[in-house]
C-alpha cells in the first residue's frame, strides 16, 4: 500500500486524543503508532491536533465569578431540583403509596361490609327449608291425598289434628 494514501480510520480518529495522552492499550497504540509511521496524511493530523492544542494554550481562560457557585446552587433549588430532588421524589413516591393503601383499605371494607350483610342481614334461603323439612320430605304424599294446599290448611284448621287451639 503506498505511504500517503494510508489514512487513519473514523475509530482511530476518536482514539487518537487517547494515544497522544497515552490512555489506549497497548494492541490499539501500536496499530495507530503502525499507521502514523506509514502514511503521511495520518502524520498530518497529529500535527494538526497537537498545533490546535498548543494554540488553546495560548488562550486566556476566562474565570467564573465568585458567587457562580451559590447563584448555581440557589436556582437549582429554586427549580426544585439539587439537594431536595430527592426528598421530593421520595415524598412523590410516598404519596403515591399511601393512595394506593388507601384504595386497597376501601375496596377491603368494603368486600367486608358486604359479607356481613350478606351473612348477617340478609335471608337465609336454606334455614326456611331446615325449617320446614318435614313439609318438604312428605311433599309428594300431601299432594296425592288433597291435591293442593288447601286441604293441608282445611285439615290443620280441623280441631282433630289442632290440639293446641282447644
């Protein structure tokens, strides 16, 4: 491959701040070292980058005032952020916990509330049939002797099978 037209690659570009400051491995130095001594061009960049860097130097740096760190601090809590963020993202939570509890301790008294009255309250339809039990075994002889209810009545109106009214 000829010697100029060897170029670095987009990878070896990001890398190339890192080689110079000598942060890259070893395997990946010597690949972008092996390129520097072959092509021109890539000799170029590096001379390019190391210029910029030494022109920046010769830059005065601007100093931040000295109240930029309060200012900063005051609007970040102005904004509800910084050193309250969390206490105000773990009161949010908080309060999205406690509407949850309460919702599930509503629809728990409720099922409750409920029960009771189903239990307590409201008619059993089996203790009627407990208690009229006998009726219900001999159903079927009542029904061949009178046909219907009303001769079961006529015959418990009768003072023969009424004792009690005597």
């Amino acid at each position: 491959m000829a010697e100029s037209t060897l170029r670095l690659s987009p990878e070896d570009r990001e890398n190339l701040v890192a080689y110079l400051d000598g942060e890259l491995s070893t395997e990946a130095s010597r690949a972008i070292a092996t390129k520097l001594t072959q092509s021109v061009a890539a000799r170029r960049d590096v001379e390019t980058l190391l210029a910029t860097w030494e022109a920046l130097d010769q830059l005065e740096r601007p100093r931040a005032p000295e109240d930029f760190a309060s200012r900063t601090r005051t609007e970040i809590e102005h904004e509800g952020g910084g050193l309250n963020h969390g206490l105000t993202v773990a009161t949010s939570w908080g309060r999205r916990a406690l509407r949850v509890a309460v919702g599930v301790s509503v629809v728990l008294v409720t099922m409750l509330v409920g029960w009771g009255v189903t239990k307590f309250v409201w008619p059993d339809p089996t203790a009627r049939l407990a208690r009229q039990l006998s009726v219900a075994e001999h159903l079927d002889e009542y029904r061949a002797i009178g046909g219907d209810f009303d001769f079961l009545r006529q015959l418990d109106e009768s003072p023969e099978f009424n004792q009690t009214r005597e």
